[in-house]
C-alpha cells in the first residue's frame, strides 16, 4: 500500500484499499446514512486500520461510507422533513489510515512462534499465536457504534482463538454488541 505523510498523519488513495473479506459486521441502512452524514458533518474523524497490502481491518463501514460520498451526492433528510444535498464527490480520493504489520520472534524448539503487531512501526508488547489471531483482536477493538456483528461471521472469526476455558459461546452485552 503507498502512502505519504500529511500534516502528520498516514494518508492513501483510497483505491488503495479493500475490505476485509472476513468482517464480522455488517450495517443497516439507516445507520449506514447516518454514518455518512458523520462524515459530511465532521469528515474523516478516524484512521482505517489496514494492512500493508491495503486490506481494511477496522473501519470497513467508514470505508464503505466515504467510497460512497467520493463516488455519489448525498442527500440528506432532516428531521422537519426537507433535504440538503452534499456533493463530495472526490473529497475522499485520500484517506487517513493505520498501518497494521506483523513482527515475528524466531521460533525456539519446541515452541510456537510468536507474532507481535505493529502499528504505524511500533511495535507491540503484546504477543499472539499468528497474524491471523492478531487480525481478529485489532478488528474487533476498532468499531464505531454504527454497524453491528453479524453473530454467525463473528462466531466463525473468533472461534479458533478462544480460550479454551471458556464456554465457547459469544456473550451478547444486550447493546448489540458481543464479546468473544
């Protein structure tokens, strides 16, 4: 993914990136307009965490959003009934993003490999069992309210890196939202 520094932050084209085909969330329509007159009220307020080779493990529904506004005018129902049209249409060719790489310790006999993340370069204290567990963790700790888990493609996501003391089971906190 190329990228370049601006006004201190990481900026991409956003033809750079894809969604991640195992994202557990999806979003309803209504919340999906809500969520791109965030972005027409307050622009891009959040990096997209991606991958090098420009896949999107969190802010795929802002990804989404902005794709739309850069491609489409937007028009917006207010609450007394009448409409204002937004045309940014090429205000989001650039997009903040996060970049997420992984670092792996050498494997010692016997033991398994462990990967740390790495964010913008920095690496991350915490280690995991491969990239594709640190994927899942970083994804699911970088969600707005807007969108919701699909419960089946989250249980499928997290199924492999659950602790094996636990139920197995996805909690639901009640809001919508679940724990592994």
């Amino acid at each position: 993914m190329e990228r370049h520094i601006e006004n201190g932050h990481w900026y991409t084209g956003i033809k750079n990136l894809q969604p991640w085909e195992k994202n557990p969330r999806d979003i309803r329509e209504d919340d999906f307009e809500r969520l791109k007159a965030q972005l027409v009220d307050f622009g891009q307020y959040k990096a997209l965490l991606a991958t090098k080779d420009g896949t999107i493990v969190g802010g795929n529904m802002r990804y989404r959003a902005m794709l739309h506004l850069n491609e489409n005018v937007f028009t917006l129902t207010l609450p007394d009934g009448t409409q204002q049209t937004y045309d940014l249409r090429g205000q989001f060719n650039e997009v903040w993003v996060t970049e997420l790489d992984f670092e792996y310790e050498p494997a010692v006999a016997g033991q398994m490999t462990t990967v740390h993340a790495v964010i913008d370069g920095k690496v991350q204290q915490r280690g995991f069992s491969s990239a594709e567990h640190v994927m899942p963790e970083y994804a699911l700790s970088d969600n707005d309210l807007a969108g919701r888990y699909n419960n089946e493609a989250l249980a499928m996501l997290v199924h492999d890196y659950q602790e094996t003391d636990t139920t197995g089971y996805v909690q639901d906190r009640g809001d919508g939202s679940y724990t592994p």
